[in-house]
C-alpha cells in the first residue's frame, strides 16, 4: 500500500521501532520533506509502501526519488533511494520479496547510502556496487591552518549561477530550504558548484558533502571549503573516500571505513558526488 497522508502515522510507528534511537519528530520531518519534494510532486512518484498481512501493518520500504538529468540535453535518469526499510521481526522473511519488488525497474539507478554494515552483503547479493570504501573525518579547524589557501569558495548568493543550467540551479535553491548550504568553486578555469549538509557525529558539528561535479578539484580545495564552513562553527567535514582508492594517514582527517558506506546499482558516479533528494538530504542524521 503506498504511503500517503491517511496512513503516515502507522509508517512512522514502524520506522520508530526498526530504528528506536529516533524520534517521532525526526520522520515527521523527514517525511514531510519527501512529501514536499519536486520528485515526489511533479514526477508522481510515491515515497514508500506499508506491507500488510492479516490486515496488520508488517513492515515498510521509503523510497526518495530523483529525476536527474543525464549528459544528452534534456533527458534524465530515474534514481531511486532506498532511504529506510523495516519489517516486524516475525515477518522479516518477506524483505527479499519486497526488495526485489522495488528493484525490479532495470532503467532506474537505486542507491542505499546509509546501510548499516550487517545490510552490506545483502545489497551485494542484490547487485548493489559500493560508491565509495567509507569517509574521511576531516578536522575542519585544522585543515583550514595546515592547507593553503587554493581555489576561491564563494556563497551561492555571491556568484555568478546563471552559467549553471536551470535544473540544477532549481535542484540548489530547493535544497536550501532542507538545510543544505550551497557553494561555488572558482579556479581560473571552472566554476563548480557543491552542496554541503551540516550534520552531527556523536554530538560534534559537522558536514558532509551531497553535491559535487567534480571530486579532484574539491580535494584541492578543501582548505579553502573548510576556512568557509570553520565561520559555521563546524568542527567536521566528511569526505567520501573513493571506491579502490589508495586510503594514507593525514594529519587533518581519519578515515572511516566501518560505517557510511554508499552502495549503487545500475549506475556510477566517477569523479563526482550526487546524493540530492536522498535520505541525506530529507532526514537529520
């Protein structure tokens, strides 16, 4: 059954118990936002199913849907974001058949960017495809002392946006509204503009990047992007580490490889960051 507003009060109960640190505010939010999106409004797409048995409420899938455009002018790409799922424990055996239910749509790309390490084989069973072998925790204070200062990191409301194409400045300004903070990279030769979502790492202020065309010319400046979110009073930034990438010891950052894998199928994202309208986005984790 498809989750809408007569039945958001039982999918929010069974996300409370598959997840019982959070609150009921925390989907309320969430859920809203989903709801609110343009994916979920203009596109027709539902943000879920509820699983009955018996005429009870068993288990639940949410699904975040992006229409991202591809490189052929104005064509796009269905990615679905398996943002939560949950099933009442006497009923777990029907998770398989829900997500190959869900999985079933062989032109969409699918994503799960918060699996816990114990969903890792069955997203791999499933055809899943890591994005990335975990994070580097950047100290933000002193990564903006240790790196030089290299490419310039302006706000979004200071730069030129017009030279970026108008889906993508829409996608930006929608995502202010979910808490994100929007910059553009400037070299002599680039603008690259880049989505960052504050967050929190066991209390600590932090953030991590949701957006970003072009994951070389962000490395070099993340000196700069650090000083910029410093004045935020974040003490954290989170950097995905590449998938097959060669992990070394940094004196501003520690790699985290047990916990915020990303996982992809029928898709790639070489050399970039796109994890708009995703659970990331819609939730406060």
């Amino acid at each position: 059954m498809q989750i809408d507003q007569s039945n958001i009060g039982i999918a929010i109960e069974l996300l409370m118990r598959g997840l019982p640190s959070t609150s009921k505010e925390f989907w309320e939010k969430g859920l809203a936002r989903m709801q609110a999106s343009h994916a979920h409004h203009v596109a027709g797409e539902d943000i879920g199913q509820l699983i009955y048995a018996g005429g009870e409420p068993v288990g639940i899938g949410l699904t975040a849907v992006n229409h991202q455009p591809t490189s052929e002018p104005g064509e796009t790409r269905r990615t679905v974001n398996l943002a939560s799922w949950y099933f009442e424990p006497a009923h777990g055996f029907r998770l398989p058949f829900m997500l190959n239910k869900m999985l079933r749509d062989k032109k969409s790309v699918f994503t799960d960017l918060t699996p816990t390490q114990t969903v890792w084989p069955i997203l791999t069973s499933l055809g899943f495809q890591p994005l990335n072998q975990g994070v580097n925790a950047i100290c933000v204070p002193a990564a903006s002392v240790y790196h030089a200062k290299s490419h310039a990191v302006i706000d979004w409301a200071k730069a030129n946006t017009t030279q970026f194409p108008e889906a993508l400045i829409n996608t930006f300004e929608e995502h202010q509204t979910y808490g994100c903070w929007p910059y553009v990279i400037e070299t002599a030769d680039a603008s690259i503009p880049i989505l960052v979502k504050p967050c929190r790492i066991k209390g600590i202020p932090a953030a991590q990047i949701i957006y970003c065309s072009d994951n070389q010319l962000l490395s070099e400046a993340v000196g700069s992007l650090c000083r910029k979110i410093a004045r935020r009073g974040l003490l954290t930034l989170l950097i995905d580490i590449p998938e097959g990438a060669q992990q070394h010891l940094s004196p501003v950052s520690i790699p985290i490889t047990t916990r915020r894998r990303r996982f992809i199928k029928n898709g790639e994202q070489t050399n970039r960051t796109d994890y708009t309208y995703s659970e990331l986005v819609f939730f406060d984790f």
